[in-house]
C-alpha cells in the first residue's frame, strides 16, 4: 500500500525510474559476469573477459558504493567462479576480490572521484593488480600446483588497455556522483535533482 501510495505521489515514471537506477549496476555486473562465457573470435578480447566484473565493480563503487551491497557482490562472484572454474577450482576468490575492490574504492573515494580519468585508471591498475594476484594465488594454493601465470598477465594487460575505452561508457550508464558535481552549484540542489 505505501509502493502504491509513492508510485501516484511521485508518478509512475519517476518510480520506475528510481527502481532502475538502483538496479542498473547489478544488471551491468551480472551481463559482464555472463559475457565471460561469450565465445569471442578477437584474439586478445576473449582473454580479458574475467576480468571486466572487476572493471564494472571498479567504475560503479566510485559513483555509487551503496548499490553494490555485498550479498550482492557475493553472489556475482560465486557466480563467476562457477562459470569460470573447472572441477576442484576454488569458488568465493572472486567474490573476495570484488568486496575487496569496494572496500579499496569507497575508502578511497576522495582520491578518485572528480579527478582526471589518468589517476582513476591508475587506481585500476592497482586494484586489477591485487584482483589477479589473489585469483592466481588462491587459485595455486587450492589446487596445490604451479600455475603457469602467463594467462593472467595477459588478462591484466588486455583489461589494462581495454579501461580508457570501457570506463567512459559505465561512467555515462552511472549516476552522477554527487562529488563530481562543480564547487559552485554544490549544496543548491534539492533531494532527487541533478545538475547540468
């Protein structure tokens, strides 16, 4: 009764339009999650597929942290190492290494929000870093065999090269962040308005 009560006070648009928004970076997170299994005939591209729900997870924590809660975080990792992992591989690494990437990124949003996308692909760099640096051990440490890490440095560059071109177009599917917003039309929009 309340949902249909906002629904007519606010319209129908305008609550449809707030339930997508808060559902928009899961829905990203799970079709790049899902494009992992896509059969890609670019020779480098495919390579660097496990590694783009990292690069959502990354690009979506700068914007808006709180709509990617950490069930949820968890459950596309789980999800991703099921798709990915073959028999007696370790499921959970990537949901670690999700959480991890928020954690890293909400703690330091002020260093990369509203600044050049240089110093927010920098921080990429580093996070994807840590992210395949855990799969990979992990993954070694699971399976108690040297894993040849040649297939991960490969992923790590591609994704790496793949950001400046992928990034612009999640930050345009993002809401705006409220930090990147010009000091002065800061504090003079009302709740729920956006500025130009």
């Amino acid at each position: 009764m309340v949902a249909w009560r906002m629904m007519k006070a606010d319209g129908l648009l305008a609550t449809l339009d707030r339930w997508g928004r808060a559902a928009l970076p899961g829905t990203v997170l799970l079709f790049f999650v899902l494009l992992t299994l896509a059969p890609l005939r670019a020779p480098y591209l495919s390579d660097a597929l496990p590694l783009l729900p990292a690069l959502a997870v990354f690009q979506f924590s700068l914007a808006t942290p709180e709509r990617l809660p950490g069930p949820l975080l968890l459950a596309m990792g789980v999800l991703l190492d099921l798709l990915l992992g073959g028999p007696g591989a370790p499921v959970g690494v990537s949901a670690l290494g999700f959480v991890l990437i928020r954690a890293a990124v909400t703690a330091n949003r002020r260093y990369l929000v509203g600044v050049p996308v240089l110093f927010q692909w920098f921080g990429f760099t580093l996070l994807a870093w840590g992210f395949v640096v855990l799969v990979w051990a992990f993954t070694s440490l699971w399976t108690w065999t040297a894993i040849d890490p040649t297939q991960a440095m490969v992923q790590y560059v591609v994704v790496v090269v793949i950001y400046p071109l992928l990034a612009p177009l999640l930050a345009r599917v993002r809401p705006r962040d409220p930090l990147n917003v010009p000091e002065l039309s800061r504090g003079t929009a009302r709740p729920g308005e956006t500025t130009t």
